[in-house]
C-alpha cells in the first residue's frame, strides 16, 4: 500500500512526490509517456539537450523558488533574447527601442512614445465603449503598428480564430521598453538548468516507484485500491470521464530536423509573426546551453486544434470553459482522498515556477499538522 499514487510525472507531481518521500511518505508515480519530465522533458540528440516539447526557461522572481529549483541542477545564465520575423524582416522582442528603431527608423524614446501615443488615441477614437476583442485591445494598448506586425498574426495561428473573435481579456496588458533592453523577461534569477531538465526530475523522484507507460484512467480502480489518495495531475474532466462535456483547448505539433551545419539561426527563439508563416516559432536548442557543436536542431511549432488524440497545452480560458471547469470543480470536492493539481487538473496556463510553488503550497496544506 502507498500513501500516495501521483498520476503525471510533471513538475507539480514530481515536487510533490520529493516532498511527500522526504517526509517518509510511500508514493507511486504513475506516467503515460515513456518518460518523466512532463512537457519540460529534455532528451540528448548530437550532443545538444534537446526540449521536446517546446522552449523551456526558467525564470522567477522569487528567491525562494530559485533556491529550491537550484537544490537539483546548477543553472546557466542563459537570458531570453528572442526575435520576431514578420515576412523576412528581423525585430528584436520584446517591443523595446531596437524594435521601433527598425519599425519607425527612430532613435529617441520620445519618438517612440510619441508615435505609440498618436496611434492610440487613432484606434481609442474608433472605439464605442471598452474595449470588446483582442483587435481592439491591442489596439488601444500600442496601436496599429506594433499590433499588424507583430500581434495580429502570431495570436491567430496561436488561437485558431480571428482577434476579433478572441476575447480582450487574453490580452490585459502589452509590455513597451522605452530602453534598449533584449531581455524578454523582467525576473531577476533567469538560467537553464546545465545538462537539461530530466536530470532534476530523476533527483526529484529517486524515493518513489516510478512506472512508464503507465495508463491510470484505464486501470483507474486497480490504482486506486494501491495508496490512500491519488495526486491527479491531468484534465480534470477526462478524471470524471466528461461527465458534463469537453474542456476545451489548443495543441501544438514539433517537427525537429538535424541540421549538418553549426548554427542555423543565432538565437534560440525566433517568433514567426506574420500570419502566412505556418508554425509559430523555431527553437534552436544548442543557444540555450551556448552549444559549440558541428551540428545543430531546431524545432518548429505549429499550433492545432485540439482533440483527445493530442496533447492539451493551452487551456481556453473563455467563460463557457471556466463554467464548464467549475462543475468538474464542484465534483473534485465531493471526492475523499482525492487531489487535483498542475495546469491540467487546475485548467490554467502555469510558468514553471508557478507550478513549484503551487505544489509547495499543496505540501504545506498536506503536512501541516
């Protein structure tokens, strides 16, 4: 008998399963794929550590987060510097002062401020009441510029529907640096973990019985009879067999290549703006680690629609979705020894640190008497 069975080796799994084995806790964790990891999986090709299922880098404000996560893997010093390419030409994200010195042929603060200022009070003008879709959201935040070139495309192959049909709530708020500052993110302890993520996952799940390929819904009350609670980390609504319907989301697919050459792109993340380009982003992997290999791989994202053949990245996070989400809610609370986390138990779009911290809150919560 364990005391926990944990379905979805993920970080929000793994953390808890560290934390519930250090506390001499007997947990089982169980994982469909035929790896541990979850999403944040990296596997070596050609010497480069590879991130399966799309870029992965950590970041966060909170020192106590860093510290943990640093218990595991010494981290790089890697900074995100991504690059938006819309039809050929190259900007630097996000929208700071190389960007609309490129876009406006300016070099001023003022300049810019000025230019964004007068398109928005253009589109503000044009406007009947609050803003009612993402088009006109954006719009109001940074004009037509910033919006045609570098918005408008990426979020309707990223969605699957026009702005105008996506709400302004995805969009509250648009990040603009007045300053020539590349880096994507504002967090002060930023890195990738040297060696890859899988590594932590193996030193986060050393205690625990782990088994691969390992379907829990389908042997739903064989599992259940072997630990006094179940950690469920996956859709909750596939947990309650779509009693009330489908959640809804969106899916990605990655086609990775071997390139024989040592550097394809220059960066690791280039973000395809324009709405011709089919994928999203390519990822170059070696940049992440400052790789010197001969060879290098890249991956490029395209965004699907989703089913329950694919894999759930993005939670739909529109009102007929949240009501849906709140019944499967209400049916979690009427089960004992039973618990629901992560992004696809909490149907919510999480960073990795958020994902950490939620799951230590769960072991507070747990183990506090």
């Amino acid at each position: 008998m364990f005391d926990y069975c944990i379905v979805g080796s993920g970080l929000f799994g793994s953390v808890f399963a560290y934390e519930a084995s250090k506390r001499g806790k007997k947990c089982l964790m169980l994982e469909k794929r035929n790896h541990i990891g979850g999403n944040c999986y990296t596997k070596t090709q050609e010497n480069v550590n590879v991130h399966t299922y799309g870029a992965h880098i950590f970041r966060t404000d909170s020192k106590e987060i860093w510290d943990y996560v640093r218990q595991f893997a010494d981290f790089n010093h890697f900074i995100n510097s991504p690059l938006a390419n819309y039809k050929g030409a190259i900007y630097n994200l996000p929208f700071n002062m190389n960007t609309f010195c490129k876009l406006w042929n300016i070099s001023t603060p003022k300049q810019a401020q000025d230019i964004i200022e007068s398109q928005r009070k253009a589109a503000l003008k044009d406007l009947k009441g609050a803003p009612k879709n993402l088009e006109e959201q954006a719009l109001s935040l940074v004009g037509i510029d910033v919006y045609e070139k570098f918005i408008k495309g990426y979020t309707q192959k990223q969605w699957g529907r026009d702005c105008k049909d996506l709400p302004a709530s995805i969009i509250r708020r648009i990040p603009v640096r007045l300053t020539y500052d590349n880096n994507y993110f504002n967090d002060p302890y930023q890195g990738i973990p040297k060696g890859g993520y899988t590594p932590i996952f193996e030193k986060l799940l050393k205690n625990c019985e782990v088994r691969l390929n390992a379907d829990f819904l389908k042997h739903k009350e064989q599992f259940q009879a072997k630990a006094k609670k179940i950690l469920f980390t996956g859709t909750i609504d596939s947990y309650f067999e779509y009693r009330f319907g489908e959640l809804e989301y969106r899916s990605l697919k990655f086609e990775e290549e071997i390139l024989e050459i040592p550097n394809y792109q220059g960066v690791a993340v280039v973000n395809f703006t324009d709405e011709q380009t089919p994928y999203t982003r390519i990822i170059e992997h070696k940049h992440f680690e400052f790789g010197t290999q001969e060879k290098t791989i890249i991956s490029k994202e395209y965004p699907q629609t989703w089913d329950k053949s694919k894999e759930p990245y993005y939670p739909i996070n529109d009102s007929k979705n949240q009501a849906l989400f709140a019944k499967y809610q209400e049916l979690a609370k009427q089960e004992q020894n039973l618990l629901f986390g992560g992004r696809l138990g909490s149907y919510q779009y999480y960073d990795m640190q958020d994902v950490i911290k939620a799951a230590l809150e769960l072991v507070k919560r747990e183990f506090a008497q």
